[in-house]
C-alpha cells in the first residue's frame, strides 16, 4: 500500500459547498466552490481532473464512507427548500 504524504500548501484544505461537473471523452472534471451570502458569482477554490474511471472509483470511495459515516451518525438528510442550498452546477438540492 502507497504512503500518504501531503504538501504543507494543501494540508489546511478548502472548504467547498458548490461542485460543477463536466466531462468529456477522455476526463471528468470538477469545479468546486463557496457560495457566500450576498454574492451572485460563486469563487471556484479548486478544479480536479480525472479519467472516467479514477471517476468510478471516486464515487464507489464516497458511496462507501457515507454508508459507513450514516452507520454512526445517522441518515444525512435534504435540507428544507427554501434554504436553496445549492448542489451539483448550482441546483437547488431539492
């Protein structure tokens, strides 16, 4: 197994509550943002691309630990509609 190391300029992360994606043949790519209060733009923080299927695998990772974080914590629900907190390209999550 691969040893983990993280660069000091990435180890603080960013924090993100927006995603855009988009793809074509050959990539995946991923636009994540901040939406704020009172803007009408949402700032993108970082952009990842990736192959359809690092992609796949992505998604079996993140289906995996939110089944395993439900199991502690309980069900992740929707938010109320009216809050129009935004999701994937900027949608409404409900």
């Amino acid at each position: 197994k691969p040893k983990l190391t993280i660069e000091p300029s990435v180890s603080m992360g960013q924090y993100t509550n927006f995603v855009s994606i988009a793809h074509n043949y050959t990539e995946v790519l991923f636009d994540f943002g901040r939406t704020l209060p009172g803007r009408t733009d949402i700032p993108i923080v970082s952009r990842l691309i990736m192959t359809p299927f690092h992609a796949k695998q992505l998604v079996k990772a993140l289906n995996h630990n939110i089944r395993l974080y439900e199991q502690k914590f309980g069900a992740i629900t929707d938010p109320p509609v009216e809050q129009g907190v935004p999701s994937i390209d900027g949608e409404n999550a409900n």
